[in-house]
C-alpha cells in the first residue's frame, strides 16, 4: 500500500452513542488492518523497551447520518474508484454472537443493512470526492 497515494478514513453514524462509535471504529479498523496489513508499521524500541507499530499513515475517523454513510457506501461500490469498502452494519453490532451474525445476515438483502460505520481505502482523490467535506467524529455534542 502506498500511504501517499492512497488514503483511508472511517466514517461513523454520528448519532451512535460513545461506546458503540468506538465499537464500530475498532471493528472497522480490525478490517482494513486484516486486508491491508502493510499499513501496520513494524515494532519501535523505546530506550528500554519496545511497543507495538502503529499505522504508517494517518486514518481520520469521520462522522455522518445513516443515510450518508448509506450513499457513501453505494457510491464507493457502484464506481470506477477502486474502493475497498468495509461496512460495518447495525445487524453485526446487535449480535452476541458470531453464528448469530452469519444466521441473520444470511436471510438479510445487502441493501436493506443500516450501517454503524464504513472503512474505505483507496486513491486519495477518489477517497477524498466521498469523505472530504465530512467533519472529524464526534460531529456534534452527544445528549
């Protein structure tokens, strides 16, 4: 992956309450990090130590309404952009298990699903034509 011309974000329903936001963002970013490995950066050794990588380029998480994150994905999906989308739906976010998710998801149609959030990666301009105008999560002040 080359992080100076690609560009990957996270967008996230803004009306989520704060704990199932950060549940959508992990699991979105478990995703793009499971197919896109390379953006992990290797271990750093401290002066006595050493930590974890961390990713080698920026990964902004952005806000939006369900319908938003809706017409993102579609448009994301049914473009040239060459877009690798991960969609993370309110069904997966609902279930307790994984065998649950796979039951319902399985009599679900696609476009029926509600989204908690989105990944995307791709070319930075076909990324930022979707997301560019998006303000950084949290939009707004939750209630």
């Amino acid at each position: 992956m080359n992080t100076e011309q690609q560009k990957t974000v996270i967008v996230i329903d803004q009306y989520l309450p704060t704990g199932l936001a950060v549940n959508a963002a992990s699991i979105v970013a478990a995703m793009i990090i499971t197919a896109f490995p390379a953006f992990m950066g290797p271990s750093v050794k401290t002066a006595d130590s050493e930590l974890p990588g961390v990713v080698l380029a920026p990964l902004p998480v952005l806000a939006g309404n369900g319908n938003l994150l809706r017409s993102v994905w579609d448009r994301a999906t049914q473009s040239d952009f060459r877009i690798a989308t991960f969609p993370f739906t309110r069904l997966a976010q609902g279930c307790k298990t994984y065998d649950e998710y796979i039951s319902k998801l399985s009599t679900t149609i696609t476009h029926d699903l509600e989204l908690s959030a989105i990944g995307l990666c791709g070319p930075r301009r076909a990324v930022n034509s979707l997301t560019g105008d998006l303000p950084l999560y949290p939009a707004q002040e939750k209630k």
